[in-house]
C-alpha cells in the first residue's frame, strides 16, 4: 500500500491541468486494474478522463466514489516529494484524496465476489464536479449504498456534509481620472465594499449557514477610479431552505452609488448530505469497526462538500469519510498516518460485502 500510495503522489494532479489529469488517469486505473484484474471504462467530459469500474451483469449495489485531482499545481514535488517519517507520511494530495484511492482499491482486491460493485475516480471533485456529476449521479442511483474515500482529519465518518453554492457578484462603474476627474467616475470599488457587507450579514450562525465574501479583484491602476470589481461568495447550509434564502437575497442585490451596475453569477452548486442519508450505513459502520478493532467508530457534521453529496441527493444511502487518516488537507504539510490505510481497507472491505448483501 505504502509503494502504491508514493506511485500515485509521483505524479502530480491539479485539476486545472488536463495533460497531468491524463498522466494521472493512467496510473490510477493501471492500480485499479492490478487490484481488481479489470481494467475501467474511460469516460472523457470536456477533455477530463474520469474512471468507472463496473463489476457484475446487473446494476450497482455497491457504489464506491474517489477523486483523483488535487489542488496543488505542477512543481510542488519539486519542493515537497513524497515523503514517510515512522508512521507518517506526506506529500500533495496524500489525505485528499491519494490515500483513499489506495485503500479502495486494495479494499476491493480483498474481497473474492465483486459482482454489483461500481467504482467512479473522477478528475475534477476539488473544482465542484461539474464535468462527472451526471456520471456519478448516473452509476449510483438505485444502489443501497455509496460509499466516499475523503480522509479524515481526526479518524470520524462523515455523516453529514453542508450544501455549497458558488456565486460571482460583479459591480460595473465608471473609470475616470482620480487626481484630475474623480467626482466623473463612479467608484466600483466602493460600491463592490456595499456589497460585501450585504453580502456577509447574510450568514446565520443559529441555522450553522455561512455566507462568506472570498477573493476580490477591483480595478486596473493606482491613479483610476476603478470601473469595475468583482468578489467571490461562498454559501454552505445543511438547510436547502437556507441556500435559497440566500440565493433570493443575492439575487436581489441592488446598486448603492448612482450610476453603478450589480451583476450575479452562479456558479457550481452542491446540496446537503443529510444526517439521514448516512444513518443506517454508519450504525453498520459502527458495528464493524467495533468488531474489527474493538472501537465504534465515530461521526461527525462537515461543512466541507463531496460527491457524496451528489449521491445522496439521488435517495442513496451514502456514508463518506472513509478515506486514510490524516491532516492538513489543501495545505502544506499535508499527511497521513500510514497505519490508517489497512484498517480502513479492512472497514471498507466489510461495508462493501455487508452492503452487497443486504438486498
């Protein structure tokens, strides 16, 4: 597991970048391929390769979920190589979600009877899904489970995962002069600031809803008034009441300043996986890992999004976090604690097969 874990970090996979996207495919189903002895169907969207095993003449009973890209851009390993001290390791991209790929794998390599299992690797999770949701939505729907090979920061499942949405909101002024014609302008950026204080007091601790105002750009030279700005805006709920309340408040943002113009985009969007999606595959996970190891294993509520937020809007039961056992995902220093990796197998191995039989 440790030399298929460092063969997967080798090379390298940010989402933005389609040639590594393919390097990486390649890899990953050569792995899928040693493991389980079949190769998968390559599904190309938009120029990104994603992979999906399917086992059995019959529909998915079984549906297993992983990512192959990564947010780290090319040329991170040239400062920061794979890298194992005892029993941690690290590396870009280990806990999201390199680790998990090879605990599902070998997860599966364990198992004598595949038959009604599916696997979907996808290349472009960290950026929303957009090009493979239709895919994974597709392949899971009708299973009795989904299982989702995220890592985990401190050993828990993931029974519940808040709804994303992703907005841009532009402002569109009038650029003039700022020593010689500032009163001719009408300032974007001012009126982008109106706006993100709008657009922060829309968050609702007492509901756990955020809105978060993210990057901002606003206009071109030190000595213009600007005439343009923009800000990005994060919105998570577990409350699809919640994410429309606050859809129908940005989309009723109006100017402050005369003459300036407020513009909306949505982005990608994910819904809520709900504590009830996850409740009776966790009880059973539970059950297992306490008789594997002598522990239940432990749950908790992320705001964090995944595909399993897309197979749990489809009816499916859908238990997430079941990925190595690690830290520091999307930053430097990335880790996992290489004992976690059997366990897990063992823990997904046994969900698979208790799943697979429960229909």
């Amino acid at each position: 597991m440790r030399d298929d874990l460092a063969e997967l970090i080798e090379v390298e996979s940010p989402s933005s970048d389609l040639d590594a996207l393919a390097r990486c495919a390649d890899t990953v189903a050569a792995l899928g391929t040693r493991c389980t002895g079949t190769a998968p169907e390559r599904v190309v969207v938009a120029d990104r390769p994603h992979l999906r095993w399917r086992f059995g003449p019959g529909p998915a009973r079984v549906v297993l979920l992983g990512h192959y890209d990564t947010v780290w851009p090319r040329g991170t390993l040239a400062r920061w190589p794979f890298s194992v001290d005892g029993d941690r390791a690290t590396g870009p991209g280990i806990v999201d979600m390199k680790g998990g790929l090879v605990i599902l794998f070998h997860a599966l390599a364990a198992l004598d009877d595949l038959d009604g299992v599916a696997v979907v690797v996808n290349a472009d999770e960290e950026i929303g899904s957009p090009t493979s949701t239709a895919l994974i939505q597709d392949t899971a729907r009708g299973a009795a489970g989904a299982l989702v090979l995220e890592g985990s920061s401190r050993g828990r499942l993931k029974v519940a995962r808040k709804g994303i949405a992703h907005y841009t909101v532009r402002v569109t002024g009038r650029a003039s002069h700022a020593g010689n014609a500032p009163h001719l302008g009408v300032n974007a950026g001012v009126e982008i600031s109106h706006q993100i204080l709008r657009i922060a007091a829309l968050g609702d601790p007492q509901r756990s809803t955020t809105v978060t105002p993210t990057d901002a750009v606003c206009g071109t030279t030190s000595n213009t008034v600007p005439g343009t700005a923009r800000v990005s805006v994060d919105v998570r709920s577990f409350d699809a009441a919640e994410l429309r309340r606050v859809d129908a408040a940005l989309r009723g943002l109006e100017p402050v300043l005369p003459g300036a113009h407020v513009e909306l985009e949505a982005g990608a969007a994910r819904p809520a996986m709900p504590e009830t999606a996850a409740a009776e595959l966790f009880a059973l996970a539970q059950r297992l890992s306490e008789r594997l190891t002598g522990r239940a294993a432990e749950g908790e509520a992320v705001g964090g999004g995944s595909d399993g937020n897309l197979t749990a809007d489809v009816g499916v039961r859908t238990l997430d976090g079941l990925g190595a056992i690690g830290g520091n995902a999307h930053a430097e220093g990335e880790w996992i604690q290489l004992s976690s990796l059997p366990d897990r197998a063992a823990l997904v191995s046994s969900l698979v097969a208790a799943i697979g039989r429960s229909r």
